[in-house]
C-alpha cells in the first residue's frame, strides 16, 4: 500500500505536493482517500497517498498539507497500522509551535451506533491544533449508520476540501481552462502473457510473512440440522511452528462463488477472454491497486480472488459506470446516480412517515436492498467496460477478519475459527450469501489455504490468581474459547463464561466443552437462550444474566480485580453488557450513574476490560 507521487495531468508548478495519509482497519478509509487523490488530480494538485505505518513520521514536519482519512476501530480507538503514529504525536516533549508551519484536513470514518463514534479523528484533530497546525476546513465524520452511508458526509466534506485548497493554492492562469476529464485515465495497462508466465507467478501472500499455508481438517456444522443458522467449527493445521495469543485474529481472502464469476464475465461480453493470460503494469502509482494483486493473472482469477463484484456500490461506481453505457436512456439513469441530487434525499409525501422524508433514489435501488455489482450491470445492459478501467471501477476483493477461536498453547500448529455462514434475504426477497463465509463453508477437508494472523485487541492478565469473565454471545464465543483455553492450560480456574445463544439443543456452540470444564471446576458457565421462553415474553441476554449475578460480578470485578472480556457480533451487545456494569457499580458500590461510568470506563483505560465485536 506504499505510493509515490507520478503526475499525470498538467500540474502546478509552484504548489505544494498534497499528502494524504489513511489509516485503516477493513480498507474504507483506503478507498476514499483514493477519492480524495482524484478530486485533487482534478485540481491539477500533485498528490501522494500514504498507508499510514507505510508514512515516515520525521517527514511530516517538512509538509505543507496533509490530509487524513481515518477510520474507527474496537471501543473508539484508532486502526492498528495508526498506533505508532499516534504515539509519536503524543510525545510529551513536542513543542506547542511544532506544526505550525502545517495545514491539514480530517475526514473521520465510524458508525454512530458505537458510543465512540469516530474518536480517532477527533482525538487526532485536537492533537494537531494542539501543536500548532491550522485546519484548512472543518472535520467531517462519515457514518455508515448515515441514510447514504459514509458518503453522506464525504460528498459535502470534498467540497469544502476542494475549496479550501484552491483558495490557498488557486490555479495558475494557464490552467484555468484546462478542464481535467471526469473519466480518469486507467492506472495499468493490461498486456497479453502466456500460460507459463502464469504460472511462473508466485502466489502474492508468500512474500508476505503474517501468511501460512494451511490445510483444512475439520469443517463441522455446530448448529443444528433444522436450525436456520450454518455456524461452523473449522480446523486449519500448519506444518511450520506458530505461536498466537488469545484475541489473534485469522486473515482469510475469499474466492468469489465460481457461478458468480460466470454470470459476470458473461454480462460484461469478456466470457472469451476470461482465461486469457493477462500482464498487470501499474502506470499511476499514487493510484493503488489491491493488495497482494500478481503481475500476471486472468480476469477469471481477478473477479474471483482480488475485485469484488458482490459489493453494493457507490456513488463513486455510477460516477465511472456513465462513461460506458452506450444507451442514452441508461446513460441518464446512471447520471441521474451519480449525482449529489440524484443521491439527495427526495420529499416525497409518504403516508406512514410524519417526517414527509423519502428516500434518495440511489439509496432505494442499492443499499437499502442491498443491491450487488453483479446485479446492477445485469439491468444496464448496454454497459461496456474497457479493462484496463477495472481498476477504477470495482472495488478490491478484502480480506475477512475471523477471531481465532483457539489457544496455540492448547493446540499447537492449528488455528481453529467458528464461523456464521451469511445467508439471508434481501427486501427485494433475493438470496445472498455472505462471500467469504460461504467460501470457508465450501471448502472440503484438504483444501490449502493461506491464512494470515494478526495482533487482536485482548491480552491475558500475567498473574494467575487474576479471574477472567468472558462475555461472549452467538460468534463472540470464538475469542473466548481462546482466552479459556490458555487459561485452563496454564492452570488458572477462576474462568467465568457469558454465552448467549438462541434456543436449546439448536445454537449452543461448543455446550460440551463448557460443561466439560465446569464440571472439573474450571468454569463457572451462564448460558442466556434468548428464544427459549414462551412467545410475547422478553428475550433473555447476556446481560440479564450479568444482572441476576450482581453480587458475584461486583466481587470479581472490583475485590478480585478480574479483566472482562467482550465480543461478538451484535452492534447493540456491547452497550447492555457495559450498562448492566454500570448498573452493577451503581448497586453494589454505591456509586452516583456518572460515577459508575467513570469506573467502567476506568475498567477499559487501565486495560481491564476489552472489547472485540465486529458487525
Ligand atoms: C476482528 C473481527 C473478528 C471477527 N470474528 C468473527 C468470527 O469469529 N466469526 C464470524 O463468523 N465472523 C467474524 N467476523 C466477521 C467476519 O469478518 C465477516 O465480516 C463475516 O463473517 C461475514 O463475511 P462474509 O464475507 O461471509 O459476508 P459478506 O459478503 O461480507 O456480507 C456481510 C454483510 O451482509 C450483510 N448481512 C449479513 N447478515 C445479514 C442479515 N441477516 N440481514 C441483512 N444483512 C445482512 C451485512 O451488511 C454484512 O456486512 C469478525 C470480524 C472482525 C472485524
Ligand atoms: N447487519 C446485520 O444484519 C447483522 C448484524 C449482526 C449479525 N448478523 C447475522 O448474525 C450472524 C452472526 O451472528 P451470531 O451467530 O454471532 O449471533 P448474534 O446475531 O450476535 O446473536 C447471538 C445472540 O445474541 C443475542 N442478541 C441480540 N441482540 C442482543 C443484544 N442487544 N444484547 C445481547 N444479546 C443480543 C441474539 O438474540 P436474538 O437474536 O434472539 O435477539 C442471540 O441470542 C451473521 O451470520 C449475520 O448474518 C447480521
Ligand atoms: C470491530 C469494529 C469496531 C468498530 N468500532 C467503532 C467504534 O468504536 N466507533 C466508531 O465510530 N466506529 C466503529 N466501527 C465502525 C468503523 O469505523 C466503520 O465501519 C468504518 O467504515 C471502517 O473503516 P475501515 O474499513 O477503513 O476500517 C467499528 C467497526 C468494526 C468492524
């Protein structure tokens, strides 16, 4: 994810070169700084896009302009790849003055439904402004909870960027009526090679040394037969030594459904040449290209492995997508989506809503029925792709995150994951499947797979006698099963696990293993089966479990100093696990309702309570 600067349209001489620098957890926030890079190339600015690990620090004092794009990870905190950067920002011994030859800008990415939304960017901006650097236009945070998603905020913010720019840096005279055409140039060129070339091409994730390869010997469905849900237990095991802590998360990069692929290389007219072997040169290298992309492939392999075609798209797809339809009724279709008031929401009377608020068209035809790629090209026919704009065009294929769901202590060489399969129907009643999930569900015992591992977000307590809570519902039992484990590995039996599923005998994952290790005194095992009581009663929580043992969580948590663990993948878990705390510290500790949060929040700055949920 390094770049470099490469003009490509007339530039300005005398302007500075722009920096701009993403930090990123799931690839967003790379996407739109790319975004962002075009609307400056427009603007005939010269810019450089950064990774931030990929940026030297020391250089930033020397820039003019930077401009972040950062999105949120776990509990407000900042991307990984972030954490170096911003530990260098909070060096004590900067000088108050020390930015203040720098000009910036933030666009924060986040989801409102997380108490703290987007604190990487705010925290990020206060820091700046603290050491002296000026903001060239306020911070705009884009939330996917937003009706239009994260653009919602990007498109106005991109305005008032542009603006900004060009008053401190308006274009010179002779370029003022050089308008830069919308459609950009590819970034590669795509050259005809040969089968050996192929396979003379070494599969991309072996130069990179967070990947193993691994064999599949165990991919079990844990849910019942005539349950609704597929979740799967998988065992992956690894010829090479490796060691990984409990909160380690598994890389995996999917392959698309083979059907998929087919059905796309059909409507886009490339059936043909699907298989042709293709060279991959990278021309405009401040524009990226996916990560871990070989230089030879086909476009079989590319649709399948490194671009995604199930992504719904963006506004940004209808903007490139106009250029190639070759029917003016659809031509206009696609103008019509790829502008702002296309997207904008429309007033349109609606019976049931008192607020008159109807939805803008782009929104109703894409994400709210979560409309693919795949099928928006099958409605505009007369689209016609040129390949070398693939690149511009669709998205990278990303790598799915799974928390590893086993302790390397406890099973040396072997990675095990538990996985929920997506399937669900649309609004407009359609299938889908999640792609990466059903990929892992497909696999059958042998299949190599490289798997990458990271640092998670957990860690253990060192001292032993430290008790541990697990909280962990549906998917969230993954990481911790890892953390107990280790635990009942190295000897440590003051475990107590939170497991919150749907109903009895159905969805219970790993039941055996928790009684098991209850019944030899290594667990105190709650188990909440949400759909167990009779119809019309309230759902039963984890949390409501956490409440009923009020006085055993309070002398866990504040006599016995235990470290509390959540994770899952309900957006609305985490928040009732932490008020059922707050509650706890309010009752048992006589603590005011702000005291109380202040201690929970004590609980997660002094690294003793962690949070892992995904949506
Ligand atoms: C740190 C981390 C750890 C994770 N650990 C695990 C884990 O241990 N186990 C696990 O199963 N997953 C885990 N995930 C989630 C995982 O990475 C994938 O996002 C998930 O499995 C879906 O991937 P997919 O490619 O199959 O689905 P995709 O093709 O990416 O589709 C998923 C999308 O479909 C939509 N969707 C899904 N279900 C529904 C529904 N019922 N109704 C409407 N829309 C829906 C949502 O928008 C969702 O974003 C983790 C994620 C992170 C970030
Ligand atoms: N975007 C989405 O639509 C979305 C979001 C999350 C999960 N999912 C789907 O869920 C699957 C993964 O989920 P999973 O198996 O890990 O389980 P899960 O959906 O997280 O559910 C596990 C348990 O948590 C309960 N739960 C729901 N809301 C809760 C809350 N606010 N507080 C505490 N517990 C709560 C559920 O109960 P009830 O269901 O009975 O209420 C269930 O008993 C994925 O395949 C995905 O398809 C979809
Ligand atoms: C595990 C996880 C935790 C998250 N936590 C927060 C959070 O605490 N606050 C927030 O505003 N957004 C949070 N988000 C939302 C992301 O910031 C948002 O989805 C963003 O678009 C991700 O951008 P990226 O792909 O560049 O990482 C979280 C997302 C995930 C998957």
């Amino acid at each position: 994810m390094a770049s470099c600067s490469s003009p490509r349209h007339a530039t300005r001489d005398l302007s500075p070169t722009l920096t701009i620098i993403f930090a990123t957890e799931t690839g967003n926030a790379q996407d739109y700084a790319g975004r962002v890079a075009h609307h400056c190339r427009r603007a005939h600015f010269r810019c450089r896009v950064f990774d931030v690990d990929k940026y030297p620090l020391s250089e930033i004092v020397s820039e003019s302009v930077v401009v972040y794009v950062v999105s949120t990870s776990g509990t407000g905190k900042e991307p990984r790849t972030m954490t170096p950067m911003w530990r260098g920002l909070l060096r004590s011994d900067l000088p108050y003055d020390f930015f203040e030859d720098l000009h910036y800008a933030i666009f924060g990415l986040g989801d409102s439904s997380y108490e703290k939304f987007c604190w990487p960017a705010k925290k990020l901006g206060r820091r700046l402004e603290r050491l002296g650097a000026t903001a060239i236009c306020p911070r705009a945070e884009g939330d996917v909870q937003h009706t239009f998603g994260t653009d919602g905020a990007f498109d106005p913010w991109v305005s008032s960027l542009m603006d900004a720019l060009l008053r401190l840096f308006p274009l010179p005279p002779h370029l003022l009526s050089s308008q830069v055409e919308e459609l950009p140039t590819p970034r590669v060129t795509l050259l005809s090679a040969t089968s050996e070339e192929i396979w003379d091409t070494p599969d991309p994730l072996l130069g990179d040394d967070r990947y193993r390869l691994f064999e599949l010997v165990r991919n079990e469905r844990i849910t019942a037969d005539d349950w609704y849900q597929d979740v799967r237990h998988f065992e992956f095991r690894c010829q090479d030594d490796i060691v990984y802590d409990p909160g380690d998360v598994a890389v995996v990069h999917p392959e698309a459904s083979p059907m998929d692929v087919d059905t796309f290389l059909t409507t886009l007219g490339w059936s043909n040449a699907a298989d042709d072997p293709i060279r991959i040169q990278h021309i405009f290298e401040d524009q990226s290209l996916p990560d871990h992309l070989p230089q030879v492939s086909t476009l079989r392999i590319l649709f399948s492995r490194h671009l995604d075609i199930s992504a719904v798209p963006k506004r940004s797809f209808f903007r490139l997508l106009k250029h190639f339809a070759t029917d003016e009724r659809e031509r206009e279709k696609l103008e019509e989506f790829s502008s702002p008031e296309g997207a904008v929401k429309r007033f349109t009377p609606s019976r049931r809503s008192s607020t008159h608020f109807g939805q803008g068209e782009l929104y109703e035809y894409t994400a709210r029925v979560r409309r693919t790629i795949l099928e928006v090209l099958s409605e505009f026919r007369s689209v016609r792709v040129p390949r070398e704009h693939i690149f511009e065009l669709f998205p990278p294929l990303r790598p799915r995150e799974f928390s590893i769901a086993s302790a390397s202590l406890a099973h040396p060489h072997e990675v095990h994951l538990c996985v929920a399969v997506v399937d669900y129907k649309t609004k407009l009643r359609a299938r889908r499947r999640g792609v990466c999930t059903s990929f892992l569900a497909s696999l059958p015992i042998g299949a190599q797979l490289r798997i990458g591992i990271t640092r998670g977000l957990l860690a253990l307590p060192q001292d032993s006698s430290t008790p541990v809570v697990c909280i962990g519902p549906g998917t969230g039992v993954a990481p911790a099963r890892a953390v107990l484990e280790a635990r009942v590995h190295l000897g440590m039996k003051d475990n107590t696990l939170y497991f919150g599923h749907r109903a009895s005998g159905k969805d219970e994952h790993y039941s055996r293993e928790w009684t098991t290790l209850a019944e030899a005194g290594n667990l105190t095992y709650r188990v909440a089966a949400s759909r167990d009581g009779p119809e019309g009663t309230p759902r039963v929580y984890v949390q409501d479990l956490i409440k009923q043992d009020t006085k055993r969580i309070w002398r866990l948590v504040h006599d016995s100093g235990a470290w509390v663990y959540i994770s899952g993948s309900s957006n609305k878990m985490p928040a009732g696990v932490r008020a059922a705390l707050v509650d706890i510290a309010r009752e048992e500790g006589e603590l005011e309702e702000e005291e109380a949060r202040a201690y929970v929040a004590r609980l997660e700055r002094e690294e003793r309570l962690f949070e892992e949920c995904w949506s």
